[in-house]
C-alpha cells in the first residue's frame, strides 16, 4: 500500500480523491509519510475513544451528541446528548482479523435506526460470535423488524483518522474527511453508472443492502478558520 496512490484506485480514492485533487494522475502524486495506525479495541483507554469519536463531527455537533465507547461487552453510552446525534468509533473484521475503526456521528435518523447495527455487532464480537454468524444475525434482524432501514439523513465521518478496509484490494488506508448519505438497497444504475467502480462520485457502498451509503468528500476547515468553525482531533 503507498500512501495516495493506494487510495487513487480503491474505496479510498472514491471518497473522492478525484473531487479533491481534480485530473491530477496518480503517478503526479507525491508519495505520503506512513502513519501510524492505532485500531481501537476494548482496552484502548477511555478518553482516548471518546476523544477519537468526537472527530467524527464539528465541535459544534459532537459537543451535544451522545457518546459510545467499546467496552467489553459491547459499547457502552459514557454521555447523554441533546442534539439527536451519537458518535461513536466504528470497526470492521475480515475474518478474524480487524481491519478498520473509525469514528463515525449519526444523526438523530440514523441514530434510531443504521446505528443499531453496530451495536449489535459489537455485542456479538463481545461474545465470541464469528463475523459470519454476526452477518447472518445482522441480516435476520433487517428481516425480522428488528433493525429498521433508514429515511433521509447521514453520518458524519470528518476525522482524520478513519483507517478502513477495501475488500477489493484486500487493504486498510487511511481516508479522508466525508460524509455518508443513507441510500439503503440503491444500486449503481440509481446513481447513473452501469456499475460499481472507483470513478463513481458519490461512491456507492454496500449497493443494494438495507445499509447502504453515499459517500461524500467533505471539505474539513483549518483550527484557525477565521470563522471560529473548527474540529476536534
């Protein structure tokens, strides 16, 4: 994996290299330093968590919005918002093997409803339950009523250290700042390509699921914006 050129061909890059660097070619793009990556587990200590997922939103949203950290059993609520959103550090497995975590706010529809999800999963993974057997669970809920898709709406993703897996390449980079739309059971011909691919913009993931998502590059202003918007690290 190398840096911006990994993400120019993969998940990463759809997030949307092509929206923030324009026609720039990959091979015009200077090689990154290599970061260090830290996945958040159950013993990563507690402030640092909830530091990491109030990244997710700008300080104006993450400062009223409920927090989850991983715990082991599951995530566990640490703060009660009052705005409707929840943030909350978001991982995948493949396999065994963890591959990713990220820190993620929901607004107040997906709290209600995609953010379930993830509980669940945690909940599972806390037991001992393999990511097959979650999957099967996860999908039984989506049919049972368990789990409800979402309406309009969207999740923050606006820290800068969303470390997440491309099942194409079989890889983990780091992404960078976006947002997701909720676009549960959409496919590419609803966005107008005749398939998935990594020149989509917005990117499709999870296409044709109950959770599916458009994912968004988002522009992250700087700490010393004269406008007194700023995010958390």
């Amino acid at each position: 994996m190398k840096g911006m050129k990994w993400m120019q061909t993969t998940f990463a890059g759809v997030l949307s290299i092509s929206v923030l660097l324009g026609s720039v070619g990959a091979q015009d793009v200077p090689e990154q330093p290599k970061r260090e990556v830290h996945l958040v587990t159950a013993s990563t200590p507690r402030e640092q968590q909830i530091e990491l997922a109030l990244s997710a939103a700008p300080t104006e949203v993450s400062s009223k919005a409920t927090v989850y950290i991983l715990g082991t059993k599951g995530y566990e609520k640490v703060r009660e918002g009052t705005n409707g959103f929840s943030c909350l550090i978001m991982r995948s497995f493949h396999e065994a093997m963890q591959t990713s975590s990220a820190p993620a706010c929901f607004d107040a529809e997906g709290s209600r409803t995609l953010m379930l999800t993830y509980l669940r999963r945690e909940e599972l993974r806390a037991q001992g339950k393999s990511e097959t057997e979650i999957k099967d669970d996860i999908a039984k809920g989506f049919k049972d009523g368990r789990f409800k898709v979402p309406g309009p709406g969207f999740l923050y993703m606006m820290s800068n250290e969303n470390y997440v897996y491309d099942s194409e390449s079989k890889e983990s980079g780091f992404v960078p700042p976006h947002v997701m739309f909720y676009a549960p059971y959409k496919t590419a011909k609803d966005v107008g390509y005749d398939s998935i691919s990594p020149t989509m913009v917005p990117y499709l993931t999870q296409s044709g699921g109950p959770e599916g998502l458009l994912v968004v590059a988002a522009h992250k202003p700087s700490q010393d914006s004269s406008s007194g918007d700023s995010h958390q690290h």
